[in-house]
C-alpha cells in the first residue's frame, strides 16, 4: 500500500475501510469510513498528522515506508483512539519525534494508552511550528468533537487539518469531495451525529477559520474538500442557518395504529405544503432521522405502548436525539395504548434536554378512529401555523 500525494507537501497515509458497518456501536456506515493521517514535508523537518485506528496499522505503516517517511513531529489533533490509536507505535517507531498536543489532549492521551510523558510538549493556540520553507499553525478548538480538540493549518499552502470538524464517513476511490457523488448527504449524517451537540463552539469556530486563507481541507473521515466553501457553507448553514419548514415524523408500530397516526399526520402536513420526513424506526437507521432534524423546525416521535411506556425503539430515538440536541423548535410525542399506558410521560422526560416548545400529544385507544383523526388534524393545524412564523416561509 502506498502514499498517495494529494499536495505538493502532503502525502496521505491513511486507512481505508469500506466494510465497517457501525460507528460507536451506534450510527450505521453505510459507505464505510477512512482514518485519515497525513505527513507533510517542509525543506527541513516533517510532520506526521493524527494517525489510524490500531485495526489498520499495516496502511499506515507500509505507506509510510513507501516514501521512507521520518517525522520529526508526531502531532494529534485528537485523542480518540480512531485517531490517536497508533501514537505508540508510531513513538516507538521514531523515537527521536516529539508528539505534539493541546494542553488537555497530553492528559487524555496518557489515559488512552501508553506514551512517554516526557516526549508530549503542548502546543499553544496560534502556536507556529517552522518545518523549515513550510509553517504549522496550531488552532485550538475545543468540542470539535472532545473538548481537547485542535485544528492544524499549513500556512503557506492554505491546508487545514481539521481532524473530525467537516469530516464524513464515506470510504471512496476519490481523494477529493468534489468527486465523490454523496459525499455532503454522508458528511450531514456525520455533523448530525458527531457535531451537533456542538453547535455553538464550532460556530465561533467557523467565525475563527473565515479568517484563513485556506484552499483545501483534509479531515480525520473521508475525502478532503478541494472546494472548501461547499463544506464550510453547509456548516454554517448547519449551525445556524434558517430553521426549515420541515417536519420528521420518527415512529415505531405493533398493530398498525401508530403508523396510521403518523401517515394521517403526513398527509395533512404534505396537503399544506410542509416538507414532511417519515421515518419507520424499525427500519431507518438513526443517522438519517438524526440528519434530518439538523434544520427540521418540528420532530414527532410516534410509540405503541409496550407493558406501560414507550415502546424500547422509541426510547433509543428520544435519548439519541436529547444527546444530539437538534435545534428544532416543537417536539411532539403521539402514539397508541392498549389499555392504559405512560409512554407519553416517559418520552418527554427522556427528550428534556432538547430545550423547545412542547406540542399537546395526541395519544388512541386501539387503532385511531374518526375523533382520533381529528386530534391528529388539530396537530397538523397546530404545527402549519406554528411553521408559518419560521423564517423560510416569510
Ligand atoms: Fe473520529 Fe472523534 O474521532
């Protein structure tokens, strides 16, 4: 396996892996991902970017030797261990390179694994690093994921390593974003679920990086962005950016009557020209439920009523989304009983986190009827006229 030049001082040798099917035992991949690391050569020292997850050692090392790579710097942007995973190896490799780290990152890396203390010098915000005819500039920016995380920027060149930050997990024969079809739906799913919860830092982020001059990007997950405004766009729009007149519908159904709710639900939102996504949780994986509520202005979680609360499936969206904490404005729970049943309760003490305003929940006996069907067109109303003062209907 060998590196692949991907600039005139850049060279990647990461990891490809196509076949994994989970992220974090959680979010499905369903184009894979890459561990992106990256080796960039000034006139008198070189530099080694975060490295590879442990799995994938023999790429990072056979592209390493396939240029006869010698960092003199071993720098990590990130602690997690998709990133970090191989510093050890890589210290033990070249044991004369000092690793390099933000302040909180040299704890947490001495807690993840084994390194020599004495090796790890922190590097300070706006900290340049001389490679020689090339310069490293170091830009902390915390809760790009954990809170230790920093950017990388090669100066004179215009790269920023961002490590996770515009990052996708979308395995390609592409190196670059502007050819890899999909690629900024995958990177959605991955702000959704990685950054979300961030929204605030990584805007002040974005506000620090306008600053730059920076011609192309290469993050920790798929391919590089050689058109940077498409990915820096989108995030901005991601972050804080109009909320839309867009409604998600995430259920899950037994017997049929929580779907009928959420397809009655669907039609009146789609008959008043609301952009309605539907999702059978049984069946969608939760990244796409999670991407499509980055600008949705209301969410719906529908539930049948298991043995008194919320159906399991259904617990698994709220808590993921409380965790996730989109920036939607209404949350609404509906769903079916049998008997009698807290489902209601249980959902929206699971989704208090997501600070918005609450909508009346509508909840049937059995499969809905004619008076049920008019609840849920209460809440259809409900909803149009609450979306009616969002921006993008103005
Ligand atoms: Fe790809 Fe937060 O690690």
């Amino acid at each position: 396996m060998l590196a692949r030049k991907i600039h005139d001082r850049v060279h990647w040798v990461g990891a490809q892996d196509p076949d994994r099917t989970v992220f974090d035992a959680l979010i499905p991949l369903p184009h894979g991902t890459t561990y992106n690391s990256w080796y960039v050569t000034g006139s008198e020292k070189c530099a080694l970017i975060d490295t590879v997850d442990p799995q994938f050692a023999d790429q990072l090392l056979e592209r390493l030797e396939s240029i006869g790579a010698k960092p003199d710097f071993l720098i990590s942007n990130h602690a997690e261990q998709d990133h970090s995973g191989m510093l050890p190896a890589m210290a033990r490799l070249f044991p004369d390179a000092e690793i390099l780290c933000s302040p909180k990152a040299k704890q947490m890396l001495l807690n993840l694994m084994e390194l020599p203390e004495e090796r790890i010098r922190v590097v300070a915000d706006g900290e340049t690093l001389s490679l020689g005819d090339r310069t490293l500039q170091f830009i902390h920016a915390p809760w790009v994921h954990w809170p230790e995380t920093m950017l990388t920027f090669l100066v004179e060149d215009g790269v920023l390593f961002p490590c996770d930050l515009f990052g996708s997990h979308f395995a390609s024969n592409t190196a670059w974003a502007s050819q890899a079809v999909g690629v900024l739906r995958e990177a959605k799913r991955y702000y959704a679920t990685i950054m979300m919860p961030f929204t605030k830092p990584i805007g002040k982020h974005l506000d620090r990086l306008a600053g730059l001059d920076i011609k192309l990007i290469c993050p920790s997950h798929g391919p590089s962005w050689d058109e940077p405004w498409v990915i820096m766009d989108a995030y901005r729009d991601w972050t804080s950016g109009p909320i839309r007149d867009k409604v998600v519908i995430a259920y899950v159904s037994m017997h049929e009557s929580t779907r009928r709710m959420a397809l009655h639900l669907e039609d009146r939102l789609f008959e008043a020209g609301t952009q309605v996504d539907v999702y059978d949780l049984e069946q969608v994986d939760l990244g796409m439920v999670a991407a499509s509520a980055v600008d949705a202005g209301t969410v719906l979680i529908g539930t049948p009523t298991v043995l008194g609360g919320a159906h399991p499936i259904a617990v698994s969206a709220a808590y993921l989304l409380a965790l996730l904490k989109p920036r939607t404005k209404w949350l609404g729970i509906f769903g079916s009983h049998g008997w009698a049943g807290k489902s209601v309760p249980h959902l929206l003490s699971l989704l208090e986190g997501v600070k918005c305003e609450r909508l009346e929940p509508v909840t049937v006996k059995g499969l809905p009827k004619t008076n049920d069907f008019s609840a849920i067109d209460e809440l259809a109303r409900t909803i149009v006229a609450h979306h009616a003062t969002l921006a993008d209907k103005a």
